[in-house]
C-alpha cells in the first residue's frame, strides 16, 4: 500500500513539474543596461527571446556597445534563474526535502 502512495506523489509530482515547465516556457523577464539603452528579454527556460537596442546607444561604440549587451544579457538570465528558483521552491515545498536537494 505504501508503494502506491508513492507512486501517485511522484505521478502527481511529473504532472507538477510539466506544469512548471510550460509556464518557465512562457513566461518572461527583461535585463537592462546603460539605462535602459540595451534590454534584453528572456524566456524562463532561458532562451533570449528579443533584444531593444535604443539609436543613441548606436554612437557610443561598438566596444561599450557589446558591453551594455553582455551586461542586459547577464541581467535577464539572472532574473530568469531567480524565476526557475522560486518556482522549484514552490513545487519541493510540500515534499519534506532538504534545501538546495533539488
């Protein structure tokens, strides 16, 4: 009988984390550098899903130009890991694991 509880936890926990994962899909988060010169969005799967990159920010260089990229880019993965986090927490929460397990 114990067995079989545990089965439809874990059944119960797939159909969870398929959940879970549609919404990371579709859900998501802008970076932004040089005061919003450069912004970068980013899915929660982290997938980059559209850069803006704003004329004025055109005349300062192809070096700062990259730099602002990079630093939107690393902005909007960062928030988006934030994101899978918290949605991890929430699906882990009611199953007794110790943190960071998963």
């Amino acid at each position: 009988m114990q067995n079989k509880k545990m089965l439809q936890q874990l059944q119960q926990m797939q159909a969870r984390m398929a959940k879970m994962q549609e919404e990371l899909d579709e859900a998501t988060v802008t970076g932004t550098a040089g005061g919003g010169a450069v912004s970068v969005t980013v899915n929660g799967q982290q997938k980059v899903m559209s850069v803006s990159i704003e004329p004025d920010a055109l005349e300062e260089g192809a070096e700062l130009l990259a730099d602002m990229v990079l630093a939107a880019v690393n902005d909007a993965m960062d928030k988006s890991r934030e994101l899978a986090a918290q949605q991890m927490g929430q699906l882990t929460a009611g199953l007794g694991l110790p943190p960071g397990l998963l």
